[in-house]
C-alpha cells in the first residue's frame, strides 16, 4: 500500500511544473495556522462570540487528537521512506505523517465555519477548500493521500462533534466549564507518553504541545472573559473592527515577540508562547479594554 502511494506521489511530482507547484503552495496556504487564526478571530470579534467559541473549541479538540494520533501511529513522511523525488514546502511538514495535519486543521475550521452560518453556498465553498489542501498535501509530496483521506473525516467529525458539544452547553457557564475540562483531560495522558529530556528527541512532537497549550490559554482565557465581562458583538462596525485590529496585534506581538525573547530549545517555554497567544488574546485583551473597546 505504501509503495503504491508513494507511486501516486511521484506521478504528481513529475507531471508538477513550477506554476503548478506555486499554486499548490498557495493553496496550502489556506490550511495553516495564520490563515485559520485569521478566520477564528473575524468569526470571534466581528460576527458572534460564542460561534467562534465553538469553532476555536473544535479547532483545539481537532488539533489536540491529530498531535496523539500522530505521536502513536509514528508513521515516517512519504519523502523520508522514498528520498528519489523532490518534495515542495518541506518546512510546513513538521512531525509525523498520519494524519495530515494540514487538512485536518483546514477541515476542521472551514467546516465549522459553514455550520455556523448554515448556508448552502458556503458549505459548497468549504467542500471545495478543504478538497484542494488536501489535494495539494499530496501534489507537494509532502503526505500520503492516506494521510489527506483521515485528515478530511477526522477533522470534519471533530467540526460536527464540537459544534454538537458545545452548542449544548454552552449556556451554562459550570457545564460548559466541564466540557472543556474533561476534553483537556483526555489528551493530558499523552504530554507524559511523549515527554522527552532532549529537545532533539522531543521536537517531533511540538506540534502537539504547543496545540495543547493553546487550548489551554483558550479554556482558561475564554472562561475569564466570560466570568469578569462576556462581551458581545453588538457594537457597531467600527468598533468591532477595532477590536478585531487588537485581537490581531495580541497574537502578533505574543507570538513574535515572546518568540524573540525566548531561547530555541525549550518545548516548556514554546508552550508557555503558546498558551499565552489564546490566553491574551481571548481573556486578558478584552477585560483591559473593557470600559472602552468592549463597553456593553
């Protein structure tokens, strides 16, 4: 099976040309992670907070099972076994190969999307997203289609499962509380099963750790804001733009500048950048700014 699919691999890589290869990078694009953040936060601070809570729940569930799976299945990239063809995009191929994160991560999100708003249009435009970037994993060599066909029904299955979970508990402040707890402690098992002393050895499991700590910073951030202030998105367009432009300088500056500030090497101090991404930017942004930019 697996020859037979590095087959597939190396046909598309052969008949790629250099425009193929840079649109299949730009479609890529469309599944990683500045892009998804980018939707979440529009969703979040323009639309409806509490569909962008269910989005960012099943995004972090989604991202949080595709890290375990990974780190149990242990299966090595396509370009790894076979080192005769050349893949394209090689640094957005971090750990393991099964599931595709990628498409996981796109199916999971895009799919949310359209459950929230529930229009036919827009589930026609996320089938056909969500169908390329898994596609174009495959084309840039970089996945087995395998990878791509589990990355589409886990991270559709995780969209309609979170969106279920959440939408029936979200009203209630101690349930919904719960729900995210006992999700967190599913995959907690797997921060101890993964543990490495050597950054070196642990690396291939950042993915999930640092995924693991942005539910984290999600849960306890979200949960914050909820208890002090729960803003809601009835505000006018200018205002809620604002917000939106502020929620964006939080990652940034979180992201960047903890990145910048903090040494290479460490998985814990990656996890804390990360935790504090989701943390500041969905619980301590919104109750500094309370009395203006969140002002009921």
């Amino acid at each position: 099976m697996k020859d037979f699919e590095i087959s597939i691999i190396k046909t598309l890589r052969e008949l790629s040309t250099p425009f193929i290869d840079g649109l299949l990078q730009a479609i890529t694009f469309l599944g990683e992670q500045y892009v998804l953040i980018a939707v979440l936060a529009v969703v979040y601070f323009i639309f409806d907070k509490r569909s962008g809570q269910r989005i960012a729940y099943a995004i972090f569930t989604s991202i949080s099972f595709n890290g375990a799976i990974k780190g149990v299945v242990k299966y090595e990239r396509p370009f790894v076994y076979d080192t005769s063809y050349e893949p394209v995009r090689v640094e957005t191929a971090t750990g393991y190969s099964f599931p595709s994160g990628h498409t996981q991560n796109a199916s999971v999100t895009y799919t949310s999307l359209a459950l929230q708003f529930k229009k036919k249009w827009l589930f026609w435009i996320v089938g056909i997203i969500i169908f390329l970037i898994g596609i174009s994993r495959v084309g840039l060599g970089v996945h087995y289609p395998k990878d791509v066909l589990f990355g589409w029904i886990f991270g559709i299955g995780c969209a309609f499962l979170g969106n279920y979970l959440h939408h029936k508990f979200e009203h209630d402040f101690k349930k919904l509380a719960l729900l995210y707890v006992i999700t967190f402690a599913i995959f907690l098992p797997f921060v101890f099963i993964f543990w490495r002393k050597d950054f070196s050895d642990i690396k291939i499991y950042r993915d999930f750790y640092t995924g693991y700590a942005m539910f984290a910073g999600f849960i306890a951030g979200s949960l914050w804001e909820r208890k002090v202030l729960d803003f809601d998105c009835q505000a006018p367009l200018g205002k809620k733009l604002i917000r939106l432009l502020g929620a964006i300088i939080c990652v940034m500056l979180t992201q960047f500048g903890l990145d910048m500030l903090f040494p290479e090497g460490f998985i814990l101090l990656d996890m804390l950048r990360y935790f504090l991404v989701s943390f500041v930017t969905l619980g301590l942004y919104p109750i500094l700014f309370k009395n203006s930019l969140f002002k009921k």
